[in-house]
C-alpha cells in the first residue's frame, strides 16, 4: 500500500494550476447516459474516483476514447442494463448518481449501496423520494436497491435535505421525463449549476439555474454536446491554506473569482488574505495568522453549510489553519457527524484542539505541530493532513493515500514542483 512521506517545516513557492472539479466530473459522466450520442468532456480531473467511474461505465457497455490526460469522449450507445459491480460501488459514493440516468433508459435497474468515504450517516432518502415523485418504484433486494417504471412523468418534488447527489439525480430523471417537473430546495453548489449547463447544451429545457427552485420541461431524447469542466475549489482552497502554514508565496491559476467570496470571509476570520487577478490566485509570503474575534471581543464560530455557505469539504482543512493562527475559534460541522474525529491526528502532532462533541471543536492556536505517523481517513481529511505534515517539524508518514488519490490529482508532483519535500513511497 502506497504512503506519503514529508519533511516537513519548509516553505515554499511557486505556481500550480486547480484542477477540474470532482464533484461536477461525476456526475457530468453519469449524465453521459442520458444520451446515444457521444459527449466530449474536457478538463476531466484524472483522480480515482473519476477513474472508478469510467471503469463502471466502461463495464455496462460504454464505449470511452481519451483525447489526451483531462479530455475524454463517451458514447453510452451500447450500454446494457447491467447490475453495477459491487466492488467499485463501494469505493465510489457518486456510483448512486448512475440511477437517475438508468432508470431513464431501462425499465428496471438494480444497484448496489454507494460507498465513499466514512464520515458519518449520508441518506438516500430524497434520491429515492425523487424517483417515486416521477413514477418510479423504489425497492430493496438481497440488500440492493431496485428501480422499476413504466414511464417517468414530470413532477412537484420537494427535497428534505438540499441534497447535491440528490438534487442531480432528480435532475437528470425528470429531464427526460413527461411534462413539467419543479424541483423545490434543490441544491445550487457550482458543480450542480454546471451539470444543469451540460444538460442544456445535450438539449434539456432547465430554467432557475443557481437557485434553489428549478424548473424542468421534460424532452424526448438529448443529443450528444461538448462541456468543459470548472475547477476545483476544494482543491483551491487546500492550496491556499498550504500557503497560509507554510509561509509561503504560490499562485494558483485557472480559479473562478465568482465562487471565492465565502471562501475569502470564512478565511478573513484566520488572518488568511489573497489576491485575485482574472484566473489567478495570488497567495503573499509571511502571513501573520491572527483569530479576528466577533464584535466585543467574542469567540468566533465557523460553520458549514449547503451553498452559498461554507462547504463541508473545507472544514478539515481550514482547522489546520487554525492550528497556525493565533486565538481560539469554534468550528461547527453541521451536515455530518464522523468529519471531525481526525483531529485526533492533528492532536497527536502538538495540536491544541478540544474535541466537543461529533459536530464541534474548539482550536486554540498557534500550535507548533510535529511530524509523526498518521492514517488518512477520507479524502478531505487526508489532504488536511499533508498540509499539516507540510507546516510541521521533521517527517511524517501518512498512510492509506488511495483515499487522498480520489480526489486529487499528482498531488505529490504539484507539491514538488513548490520546493515540497514529499515522496510517494510503496510497500
């Protein structure tokens, strides 16, 4: 099994350029089975869940060319109505947005419990109360879940939870369903806003793009079309919080200004400053990392939330930051309760943190952390992890990196490419 090693305690410089985004990748490639004809995807993250996911469309008859290492075209034309391997859904969360596209093109589909990382109770519920809104049946086998229609029809569906996967999935079933279809508290992260845009250009009629209500008049058939990828702000946000705890100066290029605005507030509260030109991102040198307290001096909060707020996937990473910066702050993970026990980790390299409960934490900084060896237990939490490797004294070896291989690309070689001492090593 491969690991990471780090010396850590270095800074750095230089530039890299953001990748295309994971969680607009996946489901940008399930959508492709709306279609008979081929779609052209550019700026494809190569990580390992975009991978999982070709493989598994690959699997089901899906013919997949690679026009060069991020531009990809598929042609879903001879897909069948196989049951989807079991082994690749439980390493891929996303292998539950393949559903709303299947149950389009077949008339009965099986699938197996999604997988992906283990942070804590992630429901299904609103994916299936979307498919039953539509028509669909919804059912349990041998503990796999079975899909059956006639015929889909176009529906007033309200989600409980502003759901992303789920919102995708009602998306893409009700853009080939009959007639009018609302969908109500939907999710509007960027990544869904470019899924919808994909569909349109494949000739779906959506209205209400980056709202919460979107409505969609259903069409016969969708053609093939071409879609380019946004970048990755997770990713983004990682790097400029590598900057921040190292010290250093990096530009960080291809970014979206118009998506950086809570990142920059949320950050503001650390100390943390950028600037942004068109699609550069440029990071100083020499921070000084300060806790900005509340009006009257009161402890500041950080909390997540479905978009506009703070994403979920950048509290691992911005508590690293904390560990940096001078004060205390509070962090509040609210949509899931197993996100926060890596701080175990950060608390056995010299971090101050005061584990509340499964939602809260309490950082008080600065810390001086130390290398030491550690398990990543997700994606996000394992990239928080070599930044925190990154910024601490001497070696750390980080261990179960397939789980940071999912979501980022070359990870090791981009940071080398900063004058970051870190090695890819195998058992």
């Amino acid at each position: 099994m491969d690991r990471f090693v780090i010396q850590g305690g270095f800074s750095l410089q230089g530039t890299v350029k953001a990748q295309g985004n994971k969680n607009e990748a996946l489901p940008a490639l399930a959508a492709c089975l709306l279609t008979d004809e081929p779609v052209l995807l550019r700026n494809v993250p190569r990580i390992g869940d975009v991978l999982v996911m070709l493989d598994i469309l690959r699997s089901m008859g899906a013919k997949i060319r690679e026009l060069s290492s991020s531009d990809f075209e598929i042609c879903c034309r001879g897909v069948r109505a196989a049951e989807l391997d079991v082994e690749k859904s439980k390493i891929l969360r996303a292998a539950i947005l393949l559903a709303g596209p299947l149950i389009t093109r077949f008339d009965h589909v099986i699938l197996p419990p999604p997988g992906g990382d283990v942070i804590g109770r992630r429901r299904l519920d609103d994916h299936f109360l979307a498919f039953k809104s539509l028509g669909a049946r919804v059912g349990e086998i041998d503990r796999k879940y079975s899909l059956k229609r006639e015929k889909l029809i176009g529906a007033d569906i309200f989600l409980e939870e502003q759901s992303v996967t789920a919102t995708e999935n009602a998306i893409m079933a009700a853009a080939l369903s009959q007639g009018h279809s609302t969908i109500r508290n939907a999710a509007c992260e960027p990544h869904v806003v470019g899924l919808t845009h994909l569909l349109n250009s494949m000739g779906a009629r959506i209205s209400g793009i980056g709202a919460n209500i979107l409505e969609i008049d259903g069409v016969q058939e969708l053609d093939g079309a071409e879609h380019t990828i946004g970048s990755d702000l997770l990713e983004i946000g990682g790097y400029i919080v590598l900057a921040a705890v190292t010290h250093s100066s990096i530009t960080i290029e291809g970014v979206n200004p118009e998506e950086l605005y809570i990142i920059r507030s949320t950050y503001k509260k650390l100390g943390i400053e950028f600037d942004v030109q068109d699609d550069k991102l440029f990071m100083p040198k020499n921070q000084k990392l300060t806790i900005q307290p509340d009006f009257a001096g009161d402890i500041p909060k950080i909390d997540d939330g479905t978009w506009p707020a703070f994403p979920t996937d950048l509290m691992s990473i911005v508590i690293v930051a904390a560990t940096q910066a001078s004060g205390t702050i509070l962090f509040f993970e609210k949509m899931y309760d197993g996100r926060m026990f890596f701080v175990d980790h950060l608390i056995g390299m010299g971090a101050r943190i005061v584990l509340c409960d499964p939602h809260r934490v309490v950082v008080v900084g600065p810390s001086q952390l130390y290398g030491c060896q550690v398990t990543s237990p997700d994606i996000r939490a394992g990239m928080a992890l070599v930044i925190a490797a990154l910024c601490a004294q001497g070696e750390s070896v980080i261990y179960n990196i397939r789980q940071i291989d999912r979501g980022y690309e070359n990870l090791e070689q981009k940071l080398q490419t900063l004058g970051a001492r870190i090695e890819r090593r195998s058992s």
